[in-house]
C-alpha cells in the first residue's frame, strides 16, 4: 500500500501563495510617501502611539487600501477568466486604438483628450458589436467573437 500524500503540488503553491501574499501585505503597509517601520506598525497595532501622524496614515490610508486590494483581488479570483472579457475578442482594443488615433489627428493637445477619444471609440466598438450580436439574432458565444472580430478588423483597418 502507498503512503497518501498529505500535500500535493496545488497545496505546496497555495502554501507559497500565502507566505508571499503575507510579505506582500506587511511591505504594503510600510512604504508609500510616509515610511513607516514595523516596530511602528506593531505599536499602532497594540493600541499605543494613538493621535499620531503614523497611526492616521496607518488607519486611514493603507489599512482600508490594503484591505480594499485584498477584497478586490480575493472577488476577481473568485469570478475566474472569462474568454469573452478579453478587450482583442470584443473589438475593444482596436476601436480604442482607433479612438486614441483619431483624436491625435484631430489636434489633441492633453493626454486626457487622447485618453477620452480611446475611451469614446473602445465603448462604441462594444455597442457595435453588441449591435451585431442582436442583429443576428444570435446570442452565442461564437456569435460574439466573430463579431468582435468583424469590429476589430474593421477598426485595424
């Protein structure tokens, strides 16, 4: 009989995942515009150096940053990839590249406006082709790729 594996090789990466996420969070919470120390850190932690300029910093920028990066990292991971998300697949990209295009030739001067006109193009090429999609009466995922495809050559071009 063979000895049952206590951990395999998906718990040896979680284990990894952990030690790093952990390093992470505690490098996270030190650096920024403010530096503060672990020794800091741990005696905020423990109720002392209450009113300080430290202990604001720490409970009200880069706890609720830390704990809003967990939250947001912890949801996208839990809501998996999804092939139809992907900005080439929709026509995204291109229509967004077109956008940024146009409003340089058209005479932009601030990168916000280039910025917007990306924006203005990438949202239209989603509208179009989910225009496409209903217009074909076909709401399937093949149906989205293709056009997503048709925008995105169409805007390429």
């Amino acid at each position: 009989m063979r000895p049952v594996k206590r951990f395999g090789r998906s718990g040896k990466a979680l284990g990894i995942a952990a030690v790093l996420m952990a390093a992470l969070v505690l490098v996270s919470v030190q650096v920024g515009s403010f530096p503060l120390s672990s020794n800091e850190i741990w005696d905020i932690l423990a109720g002392g150096r209450k009113g300080t300029t430290q202990a604001q910093v720490l409970w009200t920028l880069r706890l609720p940053r830390l704990w809003m990066g967990l939250l947001a990292g912890g949801a996208l991971g839990l809501a998996g990839g999804n092939p139809l998300a992907s900005p080439d697949l929709t026509g995204v990209a291109s229509g967004a590249s077109l956008g940024a295009a146009c409003a340089i030739v058209l005479g932009a001067g601030t990168s916000a406006q280039i910025m917007g006109g990306a924006f203005l193009m990438g949202m239209a090429s989603l509208v179009l082709v989910l225009a496409l999609v209903r217009w074909a009466g076909l709401e399937r995922t093949g149906t989205y790729i293709l056009a997503g495809v048709i925008i995105s050559s169409a805007a390429d071009a």
